[in-house]
C-alpha cells in the first residue's frame, strides 16, 4: 500500500522463465510482486546488470540489483546487491523513494 501511495510498483526482471523465478523468490520474500522474463537478457544487459557466464552451469545471470526507474525510463537510484541477504528492506526503498528528485511530482519510479 506504501508503494502504491508513493505512486511506484515493485517489478522484477528476471533472466530465467517466470513460473521458475516466481517460485525462487517465494521462498525468499513474503510479498508477492509482479515478475518479469527476459531471457535474451535485452533490459538487463541494457542496464548493465548481467553478470555473464556468472550461473552455476555457466550461463549468465543478472546481478542482484535494486533501481529506482521513472516512466520514461531514466535510472533514478542503483543499489546492487552482493548476496540475496544484502537486498535493502522496503523501509530503505521507501526512504530512497521518497527522497528521489520529482517523488512530490507523482512521477512513478
């Protein structure tokens, strides 16, 4: 609801299929958000989050990243994460949120 109040939704982008990354990240956060497939890795790589030939059988892997992206695109604020663990908490993201230039414009992120 907090999110929805700042006028951002929650989105991941993933480079496996969405039915494997959907149970993945089940079993890794409570809530439950929108999960995006991109397996030619076309958004990722464009954001320069893949880590290439980073997975367990060599395949690529995006990094563990957090963004803030407005509507038309722009990056307002990257945290990329080392571990899962390390993934800021939605408190953190709000406070991002809320401090990110245009956030009183109800610009989305």
């Amino acid at each position: 609801k907090e999110f929805e109040s700042l006028n951002t939704r929650v989105v991941a982008i993933s480079v496996d299929n969405t039915e494997y990354a959907s149970k993945v990240w089940e079993g890794v956060v409570n809530r439950r958000f929108t999960i995006l497939s991109d397996p030619g890795a076309r958004v990722i790589r464009s954001y320069g989050l893949l880590h290439p030939s980073a997975g367990m059988e060599g395949q690529d892997i995006a990094l563990d990243t957090t963004l803030l992206v407005d509507f038309d695109g722009h990056e307002r604020w990257r945290r990329v994460s080392e571990t899962l663990p390390d993934l800021p908490t939605a408190e953190e993201i709000l406070t991002r949120i809320r401090e990110t230039p245009h956030a009183s414009e109800g610009e989305a992120r």
